[in-house]
C-alpha cells in the first residue's frame, strides 16, 4: 500500500510541475552547428572504367587488356555437309547434318560476343553497374545517377558504339569522373571519357 502511495505521489507530482520547454536556438549557435558540418566540394577522379558486376577484383586480373573478339568462323564450318560424317563412332548423314545446324547457327549473331560478361572486368553489353578503377588500385562504386552517366559517356564514344554493335571487344576506358566519394562509393555529377 505504501508504494502505490509513493506512486501516485510522483504522478500528481509531475502533473503539477509547469511542462519545461527547451530554450529556441539562438542564431549563433545555428550558425556554429552548420560551420561544424564540411562542405563538400566536388573531385575530379581520374581512373579506368570497369564492369561492377566482375567476380575477380584482384589486381592481376584488372590490368589484363580486355579479351578480344574470336575469329571468325572459317568457311569449311559454316559449308553445309557433302556426306556423311564421323565423330566419336557415330555416323550423320549430310540431311540430318544441315538441319541440325540451320537449328544451331541462328543464334551465332555479331553482338553475341558484347552481351557476354568479360572475365577482366572490362565493359561490355551486359554491363548494367559500372565501377573505377583509381590508380592505387582501388575499386569505388558508381552510384545509380554515376551508372546513367557512365553508360551515355559508354554509348557517345567510338570504341564502345563498336562494342554494342558486335563489331569491337570489351573495353576499359579511362575516364573523368567528377563527384563526391562516400566510403567505397562515388556519387557522381558527371562521368567523361579521358582523350586517348
């Protein structure tokens, strides 16, 4: 019974006690909260564009030249069969020979190749999240605005229109990049291809 007592005391206590508002900001303390705070100031960022989504970040594999285009199919390959054919014991006729390949080649397009992932993490097609590459080997994200900018400076260039087209292997261009860097992040304003 007591420490109900004590209870309610304290509530009706605390219900007659004038509720206490903070004091309002004076200006001078606004103005040091925002001095505390750094501006930032938009960098300049030199490095080599690369393909985020790349699964060997190592060092060696970033400075490998882009894998370049296969050759083309010889002529002997793409020759409908004049006869039967042996491989492994087993025995085609010419008929089902050509119609097995009329089945197989559609797909065998120019910019096949482009809409492949590189293993050197270079630009490609399928690129979709691009990151750079600084000069002391670090790798820093493009955020989503840098990705949109990174992908138009991709499409203006001449080297990666070929690409695009199946006409040109991956490439790592280098580029400007001008943004904040947050962490392992970069936020940028505008992604350029450096001249050659």
């Amino acid at each position: 019974m007591k420490t109900r007592l004590q209870i309610l005391a304290i509530a009706a206590a605390s219900l007659a006690a004038p509720a206490q508002t903070p004091e309002p900001a004076k200006p001078d303390q606004e103005h040091t909260r925002a001095a505390a705070q750094p501006e930032q100031t938009a960098a300049s960022l030199r490095g080599v564009l690369i393909d985020a989504a790349c699964r060997d970040f190592s060092r060696y594999n970033l400075r490998l030249p882009p894998q370049p285009l296969p050759a083309p199919a010889k002529e002997s390959d793409t020759k409908p069969a004049a006869g039967a054919t042996t491989a492994s014991g087993i025995t085609v006729d010419a008929r089902t020979m050509d119609a097995e390949r009329a089945d197989a080649m559609p797909h065998q397009v120019a910019d096949l190749v482009s809409r492949q992932s590189d293993p050197t993490c270079a630009v490609k097609a399928s690129t979709h999240a691009y990151a750079l590459l600084l000069p002391d080997g670090r790798v820093a994200d493009l955020d989503e605005g840098g990705n949109t900018f990174a992908d138009a400076a991709v499409k203006a260039d001449p080297q990666g229109r070929a690409m695009l087209a199946g006409q040109g292997p991956g490439f790592k261009p280098t580029v400007i990049v001008t943004g904040h860097v947050q962490g392992s992040r970069i936020v940028a304003s505008a992604v350029k291809i450096a001249p050659r």
